[in-house]
C-alpha cells in the first residue's frame, strides 16, 4: 500500500499520540493507541478523544480493521472497546501482556476468574508476526523493557514504538514499571530498531515537548540514533542502563497508573456495575506502611 497516510490525534492531557493509519486508496485501516478521557478528581470518564477519531474515519469512509495498543499504558485509559463496538473492529496487543496480567492481577487482588492468557484481546501479536489489515501489512518487533509487554509496529517505512523510544531531543521510556528492565530496553532500541534504515520513519507514542519547544511526534531511525540523548548508536549498554536507572529513581508515579493499567489489561473494559463501578486504589504499595500509616523501616 504505497498510499499509506497517518493522521496523529495528540492528546495534551496525557501527551499521548493516538495514530490512524490508512490506505488510501482502498481505505482499509487501523488505529495504534486510542485514549479514553478521564477527570481523576471527578473518576470519571468521558469519550470526546475517540468521538472526534471516529468522526475522522467516518468521514475518510475508511474500514477499521484493527486496534492495535502498543502495550498496557500506566498513564491513559485506552478507548478500544469504544471502537471496536463502533466499527466492528478487534483488538490486539503482544503476546507479553500476559505477564502484565499475571503481576498486576495480585496487585488489585482482582477476581479469581481474571483470565491472565490474553483472552481478554482478540489477538495476542509475537515477534516477527505480520498482522494483515486488508492491503496494510503491520509486522510486529517486540521490544520490551518499559513493560514486558511492549512491541513496535512497522507499516512499510514506519514505525509506531509507543514508549520505547521518543524523540531524538527526548529519550526513552522508563523502566521502573513492575518488570520493566532498562537492559532489556536497550536491546530492544539498540539492537533491533537502531538495526533499521536510517530514514525510517519513527511515530512515538508521548511527546513531553522539552524545553517548552511545539509538540512533535515524528523523528527517524538515523535522528534517533545520532542525537537521543539517552541512547544513541554508540552508547553502550552500560551507559544507557546507568542513565535510564537514575533518572527512574527521580520520577513520579504516573498519575493515572492504577485507574489504567486496570481497565488496560482487560482490554479496555471498564469493570462490572454493580449499582457502581469502582476501580480499586491501592494503598502504600510502593513504600508499605504499618497499620498507622507510617512507614516500615
């Protein structure tokens, strides 16, 4: 499909980049990290950000094929299920997310019958994979590290890499997460995205806008490799781990991390009613305390 076009929705909230992806000339397309709005102090949920994508593939008259999450997101809702009932299209996300399922299944204590196989997805994507969209063909490179569960798609000369990698005057994605591993991100960038051409194109998945610059969301494979500031062609691994451990130590707790990652390892269900939904909110995870509130030493 030569007349691939990628429409970016940026969503200034979470600064994350939701991509439509589409060939033009038969309109068969799919969408790569779609977001749910939620007001954290009014827990509440809203869909302006997938109403205004669904207007756009209603009005390119486009055939939604396939949502495709690079991975469980810690700072945003994801709005599959939205999608998929609007456009009949189904959900996939790599294999890894089972292990994703597997540690935060006992963080939430969540109910026995909590599938944590994936079956949640209509797909689960391992490496080397190609997934067909109609005339698009999206291969699938694994690339773990900020979760076990990360993977990149590449459709022709681009690459859609979530958090993984960002722009070249940014970085990385931190590794702090339950399973994270900066090593293993390392190899994931280093050895198989930095292995690509150099003027592939790289769409990421959050745009941070240092330095207060406009926000940007397409770099290259070669802009990556000489200019990231956290892991270029020639830092070693040493260095990169080093760099990506101490700048984790200094960062806070993503604000949405628990209201997301539960809803997003169950494909973006949001949970049963009961006369109410709740999500649950752990307490003192990362620094337990004892029955006072104060913390173990």
């Amino acid at each position: 499909a030569r007349n691939m076009e990628i429409r970016p929705f940026y969503d200034p909230i979470t600064h994350n980049v939701t991509y439509l992806v589409w060939d033009a000339e038969t309109k068969d397309a799919v969408v790569i990290d779609p977001v749910l709005d939620f007001d954290l102090q009014a827990s509440q949920t809203s869909t302006k950000s997938v109403d205004e994508l669904g207007a756009a593939i209603d009005e390119l008259g486009l055939r939604l094929h396939w949502v495709l999450e690079t991975h469980a997101h810690a700072d945003h809702l994801s709005s599959s299920q939205v999608l998929k009932q609007r456009f009949n299209a189904k959900i996939a996300i790599g294999a890894g997310i089972t292990a994703v399922q597997e540690t935060f299944k006992q963080v939430f204590e969540l109910d026995e019958d909590f599938a944590t196989n994936g079956s949640q997805f209509d797909r689960l994507l391992d490496d080397g994979e190609v997934l067909e969209a109609g005339t698009l063909a999206l291969r699938v490179i694994v690339t773990p590290g900020h979760t076990p569960a990360c993977v990149t798609y590449q459709i022709e000369d681009a690459i859609f890499t979530g958090d993984a990698l960002f722009m070249h005057d940014y970085g990385t994605g931190r590794c702090d997460f339950p399973r994270g591993s900066a090593a293993a991100l390392y190899h994931s960038v280093h050895d198989k995205l930095y292995a690509l051409p150099d003027e592939t194109r790289v769409f990421v998945g959050h745009d941070y806008q240092p330095g207060g610059r406009e926000t940007q969301w397409e770099t290259t494979i070669g802009a990556s490799k000489a200019s990231n500031p956290q892991l270029r062609g020639d830092t070693s691994k040493e260095e990169f781990v080093a760099l990506r451990e101490g700048r984790d130590a200094t960062l806070k707790v993503p604000r949405l991390l628990f209201q997301s990652v539960q809803v997003n390892i169950d494909a973006g269900r949001l949970p049963d009613a009961h006369e109410i939904r709740y999500l649950k909110l752990p307490l003192n995870l990362f620094q337990p305390t004892d029955d006072l509130g104060r913390p173990k030493s």
